[in-house]
C-alpha cells in the first residue's frame, strides 16, 4: 500500500533515500511504529508484485504486527553520528 500509486521503497538503504528514515522529533517507540508500517507496505507491494494470494499476505500483515516492539527497534537503521 503506497501513496498515490507508486511502488513503496524495497530496501532499509531506498527508505533512508526517499527521506522516510529517523526523524528526530519523534520517540524511538514512535518510529519503531513507524518503520513497522513502512515494512508492512513495501512488504505487502512486494508480495502482490510476486502474485502471493491475499491470504498470504493477510498472514505476514499479522506476523508483523505481532513482533513485539523490541524487534522493530533493533530493525530501524540507524544514522552515524557525526
């Protein structure tokens, strides 16, 4: 599911890219949230791209909104201080 039709990014590297990565001004608990449904929606573009069945991707949806909050924020990239 990406915004006006076009394709969500495919890697942590083309989120950074397309300026959806860290925002400072939010929690890490909020962009642990928020990397979460960014890895939902590029997931979920990737799986219908590959013809999975919407059951299949229902099941990742809830796979993924069911990894405790720990492991989005391991997952998060995260910028080198500079």
């Amino acid at each position: 599911m990406s915004d006006e039709g076009h394709c969500a990014p495919r890697t942590a590297v083309e989120v950074e890219q397309a300026g959806i990565g860290h925002q400072f001004d939010r929690s890490e608990f909020d962009e642990a949230i928020a990397w979460r449904d960014r890895y939902i929606a590029w997931q979920t573009d990737r799986m219908r791209g590959d013809a999975c069945t919407e059951e299949q991707v229902e099941a990742m949806v809830r796979k993924a909104l069911g990894m405790p909050y720990a492991f989005w924020i391991d997952a998060m990239p995260r910028r080198q201080a500079h």
